[in-house]
C-alpha cells in the first residue's frame, strides 16, 4: 500500500522549514500531543520535544534536505518508509522509519534507523 496520512507530508514539511516560526505550525498538523520520537540519536516525548530537535539539527545541519526516498507500506496504523538527508547536493544520511498514528492519522511515535539495515 502507498497510501498515507496528510500528517507525514506535514511532518516532512516541519524538517524542510526555513523559517523556524513555522515548524511548530507543521507539526500541531501532524502530531499527537504525547508523539514519541526516537532514533539512535535522541529519545523524546511531546511536540515541543520534536520541535526541539528538529531546531537543534537545522542548526548542526544548515541548509539540509529532508525527502521520503521509498514508497511508504502500511498495516494495522503502522507505516515504513526510507528517507535521505542531504546537504549541498550529497547524501549525509540515509535512513528507515517506522511509524505509528492514531485512528484520525496524526502519529503517535517514530522510530528511526541511519543507515541500511545490516547483513547477517
């Protein structure tokens, strides 16, 4: 299925956001109050959480591309998805969701991976 909720765009839309005034208006489209987000970077709970982290890596990543590089699959509210960083043209990091939302499509929690997934 490729298929999705509007919240995913809003949420992609929060990382490619120039002005940071507006990223919180992304992400109360997109996120549920108590939204867990957790790569191997971070662990974080709550919108002003999220919205703290995507600030602090504009910051370490200025000028930075955020995209869904993937189709996104689904079942049972749960989606997966491959996504890319990129940054003056290369490709800084690649990566792997998994996400959950609730019964009217805002997300619950992601969960993020850099990098492919291993070989055994």
């Amino acid at each position: 299925m490729s298929n999705y909720p509007e919240s995913f765009d809003h949420m992609l839309a929060a990382w490619n956001e120039s002005e940071p005034q507006l990223v919180r208006k992304h992400l109360l489209k997109a996120l549920t109050p108590d939204v867990r987000f957790v790569d191997p970077s971070i662990d974080v709970t709550g919108i002003e959480g999220f919205e703290n982290n995507v600030h602090e890596v504009h910051t370490r990543l200025p000028g930075a591309v955020y995209s869904r590089t993937s189709g996104v699959d689904s079942h049972h509210g749960f989606y997966r998805y491959h996504w890319a960083i990129h940054q003056n043209g290369e490709l800084l990091v690649p990566g792997f969701d998994v996400v959950e939302t609730d019964n009217s499509g805002f997300i619950i929690s992601v969960i993020g991976f850099f990098g492919p997934i291993p070989k055994t």
